[in-house]
C-alpha cells in the first residue's frame, strides 16, 4: 500500500463506514414500542386492549392488536409521500424531525393528523391524533409508548 492509501484513502473509507452505521442506530424512533394502558386515551374508545409498534432502522413500521384483543398487523413504510398501509384501507405519510413525527391518516374513509415526540431520555413516545374517523366521528386521541 502506498503513503496516500494509508494515510489519506483508508481512514476516510472507514470513517465513511463508521458514519453509515451511526447514522442507522441514531434513528430514536427504532425498536419496540409498547402503550401504556393507563396513561393513553381514546376519543372515541374503546383503544385497543393493547398495542405494540415495531419500527425498523429500515423504515418499515408495523403495528398490532385491534379493540377487542384480536391480533392484526398493519405495517407501512416510512415516507413523506403517501404510501398504503397494508391490512388497512388507506394511506399514511410520515415526516421524521430528530425526535419528533407527523403522520396524516387516511384510513377507511378517516382523516386524522398525528404527531409524536419522544421524551430527552428516549423512553416515552406522546403520540397526540386527531380529525375524524370513518363514521365522521372526531378523534382526539393521547397514546403513551414505552419503549422495551
């Protein structure tokens, strides 16, 4: 190996290679997000009985568990431009700000705004939604995550 190559070539390579992989791990909002039950609210209720949201370094977001306990996966991948949520009817758009989230919801003829932040620690997501639902009704939800 040349001078140039080890001095100048090599370390920015894998400075380069450090900085791709901090910048997949940085992401707040990655992991296991689990809602506590007694601190979320729902208007109109019921919330489901429990949920759980898995977000990937990748983008890809799933969400699980319907009202009645009943297991169901919605997933969509983050992107500002509206994409489809699959296992739902409808879209969602997502634009992430360092700890912060805004979504707009378009699901089975519903249309909510959402928007989350994480606390300073990373342990808490506050996720307020509002707009109405698909029968018309308005929606003014707080869900409160923990992460696992």
């Amino acid at each position: 190996m040349n001078t140039f190559t080890r001095r100048f070539l090599l370390p920015t390579v894998l400075l380069a290679l450090a900085v791709a992989l901090i910048a997949q791990t940085t992401d707040p909002f990655v992991g296991t997000w689990v809602r506590n039950m007694e601190k979320s609210k729902y208007n109109p209720g019921p919330g489901p009985q429990s949920q759980t949201v898995t977000i990937a370094a990748d983008g890809n977001v799933v969400i699980g568990v319907d009202p009645q306990g009943k297991p169901y996966k919605w997933s969509y991948k983050k992107s500002e431009a509206a994409v489809p949520v699959e296992g739902a009817d409808g879209t969602v758009s997502a634009k992430t700000s360092g700890n912060t989230v805004d979504h707009v919801w378009k699901i089975a003829g519903g249309n909510t705004k959402g928007h989350g932040a994480i606390s300073k620690d990373g342990k808490t997501l506050i996720y307020k939604q509002d707009g109405k639902d698909g029968q018309g009704r308005t929606v003014d939800n707080v869900i409160i995550f923990d992460k696992q």
